[in-house]
C-alpha cells in the first residue's frame, strides 16, 4: 500500500514541490494525502492546489495557545490517516504532545549540517563563524528542537564570494535533492528510527546520518 503523506509548510514550498516531481516520476511509494499551512496565501498552498492535493489552513492566531493550536493540527493530520509527517519549511515550534504523537514518522529538513546551527539564521551564521562548509540535514522530529535523530545530510562548500542569498540557493538545491531521497527510504520501509539509531536497509547510519554526495 502506498503511504498517506502529510505535509506541513509555512512558505513556498519548493520541498514540496521536490517531493510532489518524486512521486509523479514513480521513485516515492506515496502519495500526498494533505497539505497544511499555518499561514494563508503562501505560494505552497498554490503548488498543492496545482497538482489537485487537499489543502487546508490552520491559522496558529486563531488559537489561545500553542497547546491548542497543535491538537487541532494533529486532530487534522490523523483524519487523513497520514503514515508519514512532512515539515517543509513550517516555521512553528511544535508542542511535545503533538511530537509524542507522531514520534519515528515525521521528518524535517533544517538548513545546516546538524548538530551545528539549530534554529534559524543558519546561512548568516555559517558564513560569519568563516566555515567552509554548510548544508541541509533530514531528521527525525523530537521534542528537542533541531535535535533528533539525522537521517541524510548533504554538503556545500562556502566560498570567499558567496552571500546569505547564495549560500541559501545552493543549499536549497541540495534540499531538493536529500529530502525526497529521505521521503522514499521511509515509505519503502527501508529507514527507520530504532532504540539502536537510525537503520538505513541493513546498516546503522550512525550519530551523523547518511552523508549524500551531490551530483
Ligand atoms: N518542533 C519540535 N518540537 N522539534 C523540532 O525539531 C522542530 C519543531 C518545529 C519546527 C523546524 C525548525 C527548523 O528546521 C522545526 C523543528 C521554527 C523555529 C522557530 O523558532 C525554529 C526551528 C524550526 C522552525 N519558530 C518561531 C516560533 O515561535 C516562529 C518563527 C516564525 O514564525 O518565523 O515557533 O529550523
Ligand atoms: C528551507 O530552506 C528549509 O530548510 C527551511 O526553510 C526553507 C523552506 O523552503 N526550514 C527552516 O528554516 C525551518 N525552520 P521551502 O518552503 O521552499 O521548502
């Protein structure tokens, strides 16, 4: 059975695009269920109606508090029996019930080469600590922020010319690439999150996850 994905964006949405093309080009044994914004009019709200998925907006200021704001989210997640969570660029920090709740099925991808740079701001950072390297990694969601368990990272080298913008766009690029890669592995059953670490087929990934070569 292909499975239920859901995903949850903020913005754009160009990983959801990326994940949307992997599914059309067959790669993704899934299919998108729903995607959830918290906020109105952002362009990923458009892709999704584009490509005929169920769209809905959960306005976080509509709520008393973020308590509320997530059990609602989760109520609307599970009326779409989603196997699989999706955080694309959702910029809300999420409750630990609502984490408990979907614990080893969900996934974000965070603009840095974790555990370096949790939080936001990651290029600006990167660039003014004089690193050579940046990047994106997927990880499983838990209650700590920016802190579970890393599945796939994938680098980019930082040159002595590049600014926040171009920083930002090579990174995304490699985004696009590692999180379908991420998204297929667990809808093939072929990763998962175990009291041992994160398994890819028959190997343990270890604390840094699968290092992805871009092409
Ligand atoms: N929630 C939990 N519990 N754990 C994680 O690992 C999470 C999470 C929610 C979102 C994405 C994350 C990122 O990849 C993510 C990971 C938003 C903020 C933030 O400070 C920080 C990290 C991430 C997402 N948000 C502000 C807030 O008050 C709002 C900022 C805004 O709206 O622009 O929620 O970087
Ligand atoms: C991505 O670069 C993602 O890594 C980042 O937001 C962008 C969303 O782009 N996520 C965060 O910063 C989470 N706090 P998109 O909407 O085009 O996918």
């Amino acid at each position: 059975m292909p499975k239920s994905i859901v995903v949850l964006i903020s913005g754009s949405g160009s990983n959801l695009q990326a994940i949307m093309d992997s599914i059309d080009s067959g790669r993704i044994n899934g299919r998108i269920s729903a995607v959830i914004s918290n906020k109105d009019g952002v362009f990923g709200l458009e892709r999704a109606r584009n490509a005929g998925i169920a769209t809905e907006v959960l306005d976080h200021k509509q709520f008393d508090s973020r308590k509320q704001f997530d059990a609602a989210m989760a109520e609307l997640i599970d009326s779409y029996a989603a196997d699989l969570v999706v955080l694309a660029g959702f910029m809300r920090i999420l409750t630990p019930e609502f984490v408990r709740h979907f614990q080893g099925r969900m996934l974000n991808i965070h603009p840095s080469l974790l555990p370096k740079y949790k939080g936001l701001h990651t290029h600006q950072r990167a660039l003014e600590a004089g690193d050579s390297q940046h990047g994106c990694t997927v990880h499983f969601v838990t209650e700590e922020l920016d802190g579970g368990p890393l599945l796939v990272q994938g680098a980019v080298s930082i040159d002595p010319d590049d600014t926040e913008e171009s920083l930002q766009q090579k990174v995304h690029k490699v985004e696009h690439q590692i999180y379908p890669l991420a998204v297929e592995w667990l809808c093939a059953d072929r990763a998962k999150w175990t009291s041992e670490g994160v398994i890819l087929d028959d190997s343990n990934l270890g604390e840094r996850g699968f290092q992805y070569q871009q092409n």
